[in-house]
C-alpha cells in the first residue's frame, strides 16, 4: 500500500460527488508525510480548483484547535483551574441549579447544558423589530452569552455526555473575560501569531462591515448556500449562531488552510512529547486523556477519542488516539505516542448541506493513511 491508493480514493470521492474537494496533510513525528489537495473548492456557481492553500471554515475543529488551546493557556498561566465554577466569573450562571458546573465539565460535554439553541433567529427577531444591524454584531454575542447564562440543564452535570455548542460559547466568553480582549484577539496574539500562522483567524463580520473589507473569496473554499442568509457563503462563517455572534464564537468561526492546522497540531504534540514550552506537558497530557466522570464516554477536554466501533479515524488509531470533526467536512485526529496527525479539510456541505456520504469516507481514508504509513496494527479501542 502507498499514497497512490490514497489520492485514488480522494480522485473518486470526488468524481462520485461524495465531496466536491479536499485538502489534507499528514505527519509522521516532525516529518510531513505526505499533502494533497483534490477536487474543487467551489463548483457552485461555477467551478474552481482546490489548492494546497486554500482556507477552509474549520467550523466545530475551532472547539480543540482555538478555544481549547486558549483555555489551555489560561490554565498555564494560573487564570483558570479546571474545577473552579463557572459561576466564580459569571454569577447569574447560577440561576436554575447550574451552580456547581465547572469548567471541565463543558470542556468534556457533561455540564448538563443543551446541545444547541436557535439563537440566530432570536437575534433576526429583534432586528426586524427595529435594532438597527444588530445581527452579526458584538451587542448580538452579548445576547447570546446572557442566554446561555439563563439557561436551564436538561440533565444533571456528569451524569451522561451531551456534546453541546453552548458549553463552547460559554468558554470563548470565559476566555474574553479573563483575558480581557475578544476572543478573536486573544488567539491571534496568544496562539496564532507566535506560531506563525498567517492564514488562521477568524473572520470578525462586524469588524468587516465596519471597514468595509471583503474577504477575497478565491482564497477559500465555499461551503452552502445559506437559506437564511440567501447567498453562497465564501470566507463567511457557515454556523448561522456563529454568523450571528458576529463570525466570532467559542463554538465555530475559525478559517485555516490544511498546512496551518497541521502546524498547530505538531505545536500541541511537541508540548505532549515535553519538547516544546507554549504549552506545560502536564497540561495537555490531562486536556488529551478521557475524562472519568461519565463510564463510558469517549471525550477528552476540548477533544474527543475514537469510539469502540464506527469511529471517523477508521481501524488503526489507538483509544489514545485525540481528534475532532467539524460539520462543514473537516477533521483532526492524532495520535500521541506514535506522533501521527491527520489534517483532513473538506467542503463536503458544498453545494448542499444534506450530503452525508463523507462518513464512509472519512474512516476510509485514515485506514489508507494509516496502511501507507505501514501503522495498519489493529488496537484496541478500550482504555
């Protein structure tokens, strides 16, 4: 097996319209492997060729790679302990019993929080009342957080697992609170900018409008068409919550191109390997390890692991094993001990977002990587 079989997979992928394109890198220790783009990065309203520097929206990746690392960081720097409760920074949390939830249990998605809410059309609501450009604003991120804050719990914290974009709104706020800049800002000058990466941000939309820039959409792969919004989105953030928090938000909102989030993540295993300062070993060692809470759950902090059967890393990733996925087709997964990341971008909600066909591909691939990369070993999938 080579990487010939790899590209093979990804040239019928795209001809079979599971995704209309890719990018992907992956590493072996400090060595790149191999990297490719394939397909298209728009093929609506008309096509245009994916590139190794293409942008994509990460969507839920911006959850381990942007506000993780930021908590990381605030955790380094003794500004936040995992079991503090939330309530020591916002005290009308408290309201309806959340009272005793604690920062690690929304990085391990058993706070008790709801998955989801539709707080974009809350915000649409309000506008059409008469707020003038309130959707896509910073008064709009306000809004939500303060919703967050009266939420009830649908069940009782670390009781079971419930992977919930609030939990990660509520942690970019907390990461704007103590590091006292938004939360955009806090990652470019704590994370992005001393790893130089150039080409990884968010896209502030409120600031955008307010300069009147554009994002050149040649850079970017374009992900739906956006029935809310009415138009194609290219270098606009696909989560309607997220647009609506103004393209920066806890949950969703970061762009990078494949090469980038590989650097990110080799960043993250030097510091697991005790080879790099950015981040202490103890702290990522523990933000990469299952939390216990729950008996049987598969999340780490930030993270998640792969799941005994059916898991989107395929056959050869350890229980050991940290990654992620994001909806608009894009996925991480490493694995520490053997010093393997796999950065998979794809735009597979491009042209439609109903597309799932990208589950069979996904375990697909990381079992061709893994084979050309001669780790084909099965292991096992219990801790």
């Amino acid at each position: 097996m080579g990487w010939t079989e790899v590209e093979q997979a990804f040239a019928d992928a795209v001809e079979r319209k599971v995704i209309p394109g890719a990018t992907i890198a992956v590493r072996k220790g400090e060595d790149l492997a191999f990297e490719g783009a394939f397909g298209h990065r728009a093929v609506q309203p008309e096509e245009a060729p994916m590139r190794l520097e293409t942008v994509f929206d990460l969507s839920s990746l911006t959850k381990p790679l942007a506000t993780t690392t930021a908590i990381m960081i605030l955790v380094r720097d003794a500004k936040l302990k995992l079991d503090e409760r939330v309530t020591r920074f916002f005290h009308n949390f408290g309201v309806h019993g959340k009272g005793h939830v604690t920062f690690r249990q929304l990085l391990a998605h058993c706070s008790g929080l709801p998955a989801w809410r539709p707080y974009y059309q809350q915000i649409a609501e309000i506008e059409k009342r008469g707020r003038v450009n309130f959707m896509a604003s910073r008064g709009a991120r306000e809004f939500v957080y303060d919703a967050i804050h009266r939420e009830r719990l649908e069940y009782a914290p670390s009781s079971k697992t419930l992977y919930s974009d609030l939990n990660f709104i509520l942690l970019g706020e907390i990461v704007e609170q103590i590091g006292g800049v938004s939360l955009n800002r806090f990652c470019r000058e704590k994370i992005f900018r001393p790893l130089a990466l150039r080409s990884t941000d968010f896209i502030d939309i409120a600031e955008n409008r307010t300069r009147r820039l554009e994002p050149v959409r040649e850079m970017f792969a374009s992900t739906s068409y956006c029935s809310f919004r009415k138009r194609w989105l290219v270098g606009e953030v696909d989560d309607e919550n997220a647009y609506a928090m103004g393209g920066v938000a806890g949950h969703a909102g970061l762009f990078a191109p494949v090469r980038e989030v590989d650097r990110l993540a080799l960043e993250l295993l030097r510091c697991y390997k005790g080879r790099s300062s950015f981040i202490p070993q103890p702290i990522v060692r523990e933000f990469w390890s299952r939390d216990k809470a729950v008996t049987g759950s598969t999340w780490a902090l930030g993270w998640d692991t792969p799941s005994p059967e059916y898991s989107s890393s395929g056959r050869y990733f350890s229980a050991h094993a940290v990654g992620h996925l994001g909806f608009t087709g894009t996925s991480i997964w490493i694995e520490p001990e053997r010093q393997i990341v796999v950065s998979l971008l794809t735009n597979r909600v491009h042209p439609n977002r109903d597309n799932q066909a990208i589950r069979e591909l996904r375990p697909r691939i990381h079992d061709l990587v893994m084979e050309a990369l001669g780790e084909q070993e099965r292991v096992s999938l219990t801790r």
